[in-house]
C-alpha cells in the first residue's frame, strides 16, 4: 500500500447502527470485493465454548451480517472481519490495531446508546450466526504489560480495550436482569432442597467413575474416579457438555444433581472476575413432570415460568438462546412400576433431549439427565440413550466411607458413639457381606442413623439369620431400616405446637394415603393428554390433594356449596336493590324483571358449572412484597381509580337523567367506587415490575365463562338504577351494556393483577398459591359489593345497604373466586371426617418436612424418598367412590 492510496473508511462518524452495517460493506468494497471464501481464510478459526474449532467468518455469516442493517453485528465478528479486509489489500500490519480501535470505540458508542432501548428480539435469531460466534482465538503473543503508565494508543492499551469489548454489557449476568434473577432464585431453591433432604450439611462421600477422560487419576482399572465436590470442574470440562448420571435407588442422584447446579451457579450470583461470554443458569426440573408429546423447549419455558416466575417471554427467550442449562432429574420417574414393557414415557423424553441442540444447531445441547440404574438397563435393551453423553456410575459406598460418615455424623464425645464400633463389627464380621449391601447408600446409611439416634438398638436392625441367602437378608434388613424410620423421625421431632405430639401410627396411616394418592396421580395423568399442572407421581400439591376424600363425593358436594353460595349472594341483591318487592312478582313477570332474573340464573349457572371444572388451578402468583410498596400501589390506585368513577357516575346521571340522584351523588359515590376499586387492585399488583403477567389474549382466552360470570354481574349492578328511572329502551341497552364491558374489563384487570410473581419473591411456599385463593376471591367479593353498596342507597338504608352487600360479597368470593380454595378444604373436611388425613393438613406436611420424612420441591411436597413412598404406598386403590 503505498502513501498516496486512500484511507479505510472511517466508521468513527456513523451515528445509526444502519450507518455502521454500511461502512463494513464500504470497507469491503474499498478493499477490493474479496472473496468469502478469502474472508473465511484471513478470518482465522474460533474455538467455541463446546470446545469445537470453526470458521470465524463462515461465507453465510458474512452475507447475513452485511444484509441485516437493523442490528449491530458483535465484536468479535467485526474484528475478525476488519482484519481480513485490512489484510486483504496488505494493509501495514503495524497499522490494524490502530484501525480496529476505531471501529471498536464506534461500535461501542452504538451499543451504549442502545442498551436503554433494546432492539426487538427477531425470530431468525435464534440460529444466527452472528449470536453464536465466539471470540477469534488469538494466535500471537499477548503484549507484556509495562510497570509505569501506558499510553492511550499503545498496543497494549488497543489489546486492553480489544478484549474489554469482546465481554458485551448485555452479556454480563449482572445487566441481563433475567439470567441474574433466575440464578438467584435457582440457588436458594436448591440450597433450601439441599437442606431439606440432608437436614443439615453432613452428607455420605459420593464418588463416581467414567471412561470419558484418561487425564483424571483412576484406580487401577483406567476408569476415572471423581467425589461430590469435583463435579462442577468436572462437568465443566466436558465436550460436549452433555451428562448422564446413573446409579442405584438411594446412591444420591439428587444430592449429585443439587451439588452441580450450586456449584455451577455459585459463579453466577458471586461473579468471581469475568464469567464466560454466554453462562448459563444450571436450572434442575424433575423429569417425571413432562408431558409426552411436549416440545422440550416450550415446556422447558414454562418450568421457568411456573416454577422460578420468569415472564413467558423472557423465560422462551433464556431456553431459545441456550441461557439454561437443563438438569432433568429423575428420568426414571417417568413411568409406573413396575413396568410392563418398554419405558415409553422415558423414551420419549430422551427423544426430545437429542433433538436439543445448541444455538448452531450443528452441536447437541447441554443437558444433565439422572437415572436409576435399572431403568437405565431397561433403556439400553430398548437401544436408546442420550447421544453424545459422557454417563457417569455413583459408586457404592466402602465400609471405610461408611466408617468415615459415621465418625462425623458422631464424633467420639456423641451419646451414640458406642454404635460406629456395632455397626463397624456387622459390616466386617460373618454377615458383612450383606450388611454392606444394606447400607450401601447414603439413603440407607441415613436411615440407618435416624433409627439409631432415636433408641432403635443396632444388632436388632443388623441382625442376619445364619444360612440367609445374601440378597434376602439384604432385603430383610432395607425393611426393617424402613419399619424403623417413621417412628424415629416421629420421636425425634416432636410436635411443639398446635396440640399434643403426634403418634407414629397416626403418621405412618397418614403418609400412607398422601402415598397410595400419588400412585393414583400417576395413573390418572398417564390417562390424560394434558394433565395439570403438578399430577405426577411424586408431587403433593395441595390443592390437588382433595380427591383423597373421594372423587365423587367431593365434586357432588363442592358443587351444591357453590349453588347455595351463588343463590345466596343473588338474593342479597335482590333484597339490596329494592327494585323488585316479591309481592309485585304475583301479576307476573314484566319486561325489566325477566331481565333481571335472567341475569341472575345465568351468573348461578356459570358459578355452578365452574365449579364442576375437574381440576381448579389455584394460580395467584407468589408474592413478597414489603408492605410499604402496597400501601404505595393502594394509594396510586386510588388516585388512578377516583376520577374513572367519577366519568363512571356521570354516565349514569346521563343515562338516568337524573331522575334517581343528583350530580352530587354521582359525583361522590363515583369517585369513592373509583377510589375503593382502584385501590383493591393496586394492593393486588402492587410490586410486579419484570414479573409475569397473563395477556389479555390469554386471560380471554383461558376464562372465558370467569370474565362472563364478571360481565353479568356488572349488567346486574348497573340495571336497578336504570329501572329506577324508568330509562327507554335505549337507556337500558346502553346502561346495561356498558355496565357489562366495564366489569368484564375489570375482571380482566383482576386476573392480570393477581397473577405472576412479584419480583421480591424469591422461595416458594407449596401452599402459598392455595392460601392467596380465598383472598383474591375476598378481593373480587369486595369490589362487587364496593359497587352494589353504591347502587342499594338509592331505594335502601345505609344499614341495609351495607349488611346486603357484605353477605353478597362474601358468597361471591366463596362461589367464584376462591374455587380451587373451596374444593381443597371440601376434600380435606372429608378425608379428615374419614380418617384419611389430619384436619391440620398443612401444619402436618411442614412437620413432615421438619422431621424429613418430606421435603420441598419448588411449588410442591415430596416424599424424602422414592423408596419410602413405594414403601408406604398401599395395595388397595382408595379412590373408587
């Protein structure tokens, strides 16, 4: 290049992003039109974070790039493009840093500019290439970082500034506000089940082998062997970082899964220096609550979503740019057992998981599945797995690891150190061969310690009949573990309030039924294409728990409540109106009261029929907010609401041309429904920034007969006054009309405000979605009673007005909106009435959870165990009637 050839394009004057698109084709062409594939060679080769090694600038990437002028192409692909366009026409080399600095201070003046105002996410992004391509790797030696001051355009200030912009602000955890929010919640859901399951931080040593690394020290046999605590390194260093883990009932799987995904989210929510260019949230979902026939991505999005409460949006875009990482955690909980032929549903699953790619769509996904070991036996005779996986066996535990628990758990000065010595004499005498095949895992080892530190006596458990065949006296010995734990968790966590202790054959009946429930939960929702949300065959929800008192029996008598209640709160409105004296009603019916009463048997029969629905979602959200920012959102409301009543009250002045009250009436009472309404529904929404929220399509969509049961109610509200004034037909249609949109519209409001999470949640209650039912439902009563008050004081008494209103009111939040509330409790009184359950439902699961015989799964109750529940799952099926 000689001094008088013309300069590059400057692109340090371009003020759009189109500007900037438009000088990398300038600069393309000022270099003479290179070919792609001439680009692609001077563009060097990249390393992905898969460890792959490709093009840096794929003839597709390059014609992609230069056509989209409506978003800024990433760093690392300018760089790699400049430079093989500066080396194309032999521009000096000594110049290139120079001339990169300048288009790396444009393009980061462009992308500060737009982190304010984002671009709207494309569909075609998900598979561009541009999102995908990883940093250039960088070939020459880096510049030796000088002792004193460095000059602005030194080389090594330009290499500084060069990787600087490689890490995108938007790519940090800490300004995407979603990947940081999930790892949040994802660590202390997990560090909360990490306590439920172990009780404390002791835990059994795990270790696991693989063939998949020779590097790693082994024992002999060439096969890998790695504990507990190295399993975030080692998942890290897989490629690609696909794995299985496999191992027997009880080896740890979960406590394997739990320790993963805290150590691999640890980085995300206490960055340690610079994360990686795109981490991703490790999120750990139970396999067995997949639905067969799902896409594995949109029900991956809506675990987030239900779960962690992600809006949907965010929550599709984290799963379709591969922000999260799956760990799916008992595949073999997917299908019934035992099992008459092939695992189908688990099939099906590993189907969806290797059709799950990485955001090239050349590489498979990163994924972690367990699975029990015969399950995973079964699957290989059906020759299927998870393709391109490194799978991982958990070891037994030795007697010397057993020993080590042991003397942690109970240290020398411990009242039950005398027993490490009885159960060391079992495991190393006559019988230790079966005795180590007993206790073998940590899920043994616990029980074995529970049942110790509550008395239980050691030989007794241990105890092997002389000429016992091996796996039956191993048998023998996992039962009585399992006889022995209930009573011992029970003796050890004594009740300390609410009444008298437990006793263990109350708790042992109960969780037999809460088990045998679960095995009928499972064969329901295998007989449904889309089962509810959480019936599987390992989650306690509690509003899913009312068919233990009887399918039939609850339903019929939900059903019948619900009637009386709608009756009850449309005569309270009959009554508080005084439009319609009975004694009228003897000469027949004339034209306003068939209305009336036509609205009225049409709101009981859509209070009827939702309550017949088979299964009532208790949604509502999980929210945690201060109540300082609810008085704040009260108050906002109120001012919000107070002037659309006051529209509201002239309207009907207008349309009763005041013949039934003044514009001083209208006036007030507007403005105080206004106020109240508003004031309703700003408590309910109050802190729901970045939260989910139901659209207006969905929520139309979804409760259609719920907005019509708000919308008739409405009519009904706005017709006594036009009656009273004895509108024309017009005036009526209009009034009753615009009555049913308004209150249509503010159901609609309702269901958006009352659903979501707050973004202040962040752990989940199983029974907090149940006992926020009833209140939404008071809240719904309340703001039709605010309107009916407002409307009984034209022809009533304040008195009068009021006590028709408040018992109105009441019975419409018990019969529509609290239903999925009223089902649970009608079930519970009868399961209890039976003996089937304790009317203290809720206080007994905590305790349960206390006592570890339970433990909390996100939104839902599970058993500690899968082999305690099938232990204590009944033969018989209680749920015939």
């Amino acid at each position: 290049m000689t001094a008088g050839s013309p300069r590059p394009p400057d692109p340090t004057e371009v003020h759009t992003v189109a500007d900037f698109v438009r000088s990398l084709v300038l600069l393309k062409q000022w270099a003479g039109e290179p070919p792609l594939s001439r680009l692609r060679s001077l563009g060097g080769q990249t390393v992905t974070p898969d460890g792959a090694t490709v093009d840096a600038l794929p003839k597709s990437t390059v014609s992609h790039v230069l056509r989209q002028t409506d978003k800024l192409p990433r760093w690392d692909f300018v760089k790699a493009f400049v430079t093989a366009c500066l080396r194309y026409c032999d521009h000096p080399t000594e110049l290139i840093p120079g001339e990169l600095e300048g288009w790396r201070a444009a393009r980061s003046a462009l992308a500060e500019a737009s982190i304010s105002t984002p671009p709207a996410e494309s569909g075609d992004e998900r598979t561009s290439p541009v999102v995908t391509a990883p940093a250039p790797v960088v070939t020459a030696p880096a510049p030796v970082e000088p002792d004193g001051p460095v000059a602005v355009d030194s080389p090594v200030m330009i290499a500084r500034a060069d990787a600087a912009a490689h890490w995108d602000i938007t790519d940090h955890p800490e300004h995407d506000h979603t990947v940081a929010l999930l790892a949040r919640r994802v660590a202390r859901e997990e560090d909360r089940a990490r306590k439920g399951l172990l009780g404390g931080y002791s835990i059994a040593p795990l270790s696991f082998r693989s063939h998949a690394d020779s590097t790693r020290h082994d024992d002999g046999t060439g096969e890998m062997r790695d504990d507990l605590y190295s399993i975030g390194h080692f998942f890290n260093d897989l490629r690609p970082q696909r794995l299985l883990v496999v191992g027997e009932s009880g080896a740890g799987k979960t406590v394997l899964a739990i320790e993963l995904v805290l150590q691999l989210v640890e980085p995300l929510v206490e960055p340690r220096g610079r994360p990686s260019d795109r981490p991703m949230v490790p999120v750990r979902v139970n396999a067995a609550r997949w639905t067969p026939g799902s896409p594995f991505e949109q029900w991956l999005a809506e675990q987030l979503v239900r779960d962690f409460g992600l809006a949907a949006t965010d929550a599709q875009r984290l799963v379709r740019d591969r922000r999260v990482l799956p760990v799916m955690d008992g595949l073999d909980e997917l299908d019934p057992e035992p099992s008459a032929g092939p695992p189908r549903r688990a099939i099906g699953l590993l189907t969806e998981l290797n059709r799950y790619s990485d955001l090239s769509g050349r590489r498979p996904g990163a994924v972690v599945v367990t699975c029990r070991a015969d399950r995973h036996a079964q699957l290989i005779e059906s020759r299927v797995g998870l393709d391109n996986s490194t799978r991982v066996h958990l070891h037994d535990l030795t007697v010397e690891q057993i020993n080590a628990y042991l003397r942690a758990r109970w240290p020398d000065d411990h009242p039950c150190s005398p027993h490490r010595d009885h159960i060391h004499t079992a495991l190393t005498g006559t019988s230790g061969t079966a005795v180590h095949s007993a206790l073998r895992t940590p899920w043994r080892l616990s029980l074995t310690a529970t049942a110790v530190e509550s008395g239980a006596d050691t030989a007794e458990l241990l105890h092997v009949a002389p000429a016992a065949d091996l796996p039956e006296a191993a048998a023998q010995i996992g039962r009585r573990l399992l006889e022995a734990y209930v009573p011992a968790a029970t003796g050890l966590t004594p009740r300390t309030a609410h009444g008298t202790p437990y006793h263990p054959a109350q708790v042992r009946s109960w969780l037999e039924h809460l088990a045998d429930h679960l095995r009928w939960q499972a064969t329901r929702a295998a007989e449904m294409d889309r089962p509810p949300s959480g019936l599987t065959a390992i989650d306690i929800v509690p509003h899913l728990l009312w068919p233990i008192g009887g399918r039939r029996r609850v339903r019929a008598l939900h059903c019948l409540c619900c009637a009386i209640f709608a009756v009850i709160a449309m005569l309270a409105f009959w009554v508080g109106s005084a439009v319609d004296p009975l004694t009228d009603l003897r000469d027949g019916l004339g034209a306003g009261e068939g209305l009336t009463l036509a609205l009225m048997v049409g709101w009981v029969a859509i209070a009827t029929g939702l309550s017949l629905s088979p299964w009532p979602a208790a949604d509502g959200g999980r929210a945690n907010v201060p109540h300082r920012r609810r008085m704040i959102g009260g108050l906002l409301g109120a001012l919000a609401g107070g002037p659309v009543g006051v529209l509201g009250g002239l309207g009907g002045l207008m349309l009763t041309a005041g013949r039934v009250f003044g514009p001083g009436f209208a006036v007030a009472a507007g403005a105080a429904g206004g106020s109240v309404l508003g004031a309703l529904i700003g408590l309910t929404a109050a802190g729901r920034q970045r939260a989910e929220h139901r659209t207006l399509s969905e929520v139309i969509r979804t409760e259609p007969l719920t907005l019509l049961g708000f919308g008739l109610c409405g009519a009904l509200t706005g017709l006594p006054p036009l009656r009273l004034a004895a509108a024309g037909s017009v005036q009526l249609f209009v009034g009753v009309t615009g009555a049913f949109a308004l209150a249509f519209a503010l159901g609609v409001v309702f269901k958006i405000a009352t659903g979501g999470w707050s973004k202040d949640a962040e752990l989940a209650h199983p029974r907090e979605a149940l006992h926020r039912n009833p209140m939404i439902g008071v809240a719904f009563g309340l703001t039709g009673g605010v309107a009916a008050v407002l409307v009984f004081v034209m022809n009533q008494g304040v008195i009068e007005s009021v006590v028709c209103a408040l018992i109105g009111g009441v019975a419409f939040g018990l019969a529509f909106g609290a239903i999925a509330w009223s089902r649970a409790m009608i079930g519970l009184l009868i399961a209890a009435a039976r003996g089937l359950l304790p009317l203290r439902l809720w206080s007994f699961l905590d305790w349960a959870c206390e006592a570890r015989l339970l433990r909390i799964s996100g939104a839902t109750y599970q058993f500690r165990h899968r082999e305690l529940q099938e232990f204590l799952t009944a033969s018989e099926d209680a749920h015939s009637t």
